[in-house]
C-alpha cells in the first residue's frame, strides 16, 4: 500500500495522509460479492470515474462527468450492460443516479466487477455521500459531505481503492 491509496476498513477510510470517517456495506466486508448482499467487496480496486451533480455542486475535478437527467446504472445481472451506465428509459432493473437525496451529488466509479461483468457478481460499488454518520450502505463507501469533496480533489482515475477485511 502507498501513501496515495484510499485504503477501507470497518472503522473508516484512510487517504491521502488522512483519517476520515466512512460507512461500508450493511452486509460488511466480503470476499464473496453478489448482487444484493449489501457487502462491500474486500481487495484492490481502481477508481474508474468521478459523476457530479452540476445542479449541486461544482465541478470537483477536470475529469468530472456530470449526471444529467436520465443517467442510470444497470444492475440487470442478465443483461449485456450490467454494471454499466445506461439511459432512461431502460427497461430492466437499474438505479437513477439522478437522485431527489443527496446521495449521489459525487460519486467515484470503482471497477468492482468492471468492465467486464460477470451476472450476479455485484454492481455499483462507489464512493459517495452517506445518508447519515456511519449509515450502512448497500455495499459502497460513503462519506460526509466535507470529506467526500476534500477526497475528489484528491482522487484521479487509477487511484486504487484497498478494502481490507
């Protein structure tokens, strides 16, 4: 591990010389990740993308992509974009990234499972805001919301994401 990983445990983050707090998945950490076990996958992971709601809040870095109206992430474990981005209006399950709640105003792309996906194996795991302090996620890395901005000025495409169990 280097100095420039975001490293994740069960008590929290470690980043950039930093200590912050996060919550993880509902279901812990896990080396056995499938869809809907509400864990956080346990290894090494690379930060794909970074997603923002220019609405919300300002670009956090050049590499930024904005979520528009429409932008959705397939968790259709049978479908040939699973775990993927896709658009409105899509016909199997998915989730909105264009959320009424704070959740996803950022969100760091991991390659969990990325790209290519293998059915059941798990979808959507990034980094994004928590509902509240230490709120389980449904397997992602979730935040406050001054930590969450420090952190994507920080991050860059390859930044690799250590889960340890």
């Amino acid at each position: 591990m280097s100095a420039a990983d975001i490293v994740v445990t069960r008590w929290g983050v470690r980043a950039f010389g930093r200590r912050l707090p996060a919550a993880i998945g509902r279901g812990g950490i896990t080396g056995t990740k499938r869809e809907g076990d509400g864990g956080t996958p346990l290894g090494i992971h690379r930060i794909e993308g970074m997603l923002y709601r220019p609405d919300r809040i300002a670009r956090p870095a050049p590499w930024a992509e904005p979520i528009l109206l429409g932008d959705l992430w397939s968790d259709a474990s049978g479908q040939p974009d699973y775990n993927h981005a896709v658009r409105a209006p899509y016909p199997f399950s998915h989730e909105k990234l264009r959320r009424a709640d704070p959740l996803y105003d950022a969100v760091l792309v991991t390659d969990w499972n990325w790209p290519e996906a293998e059915p059941g194996r798990g979808s959507a795991i990034f980094l994004h805001l928590w509902r509240r302090p230490r709120h389980p996620t449904e397997g992602c890395v979730a935040f406050r919301r001054a930590d969450f901005l420090w952190l994507l000025r920080k991050a860059e495409p390859g930044t690799r994401l250590v889960v340890k169990g």
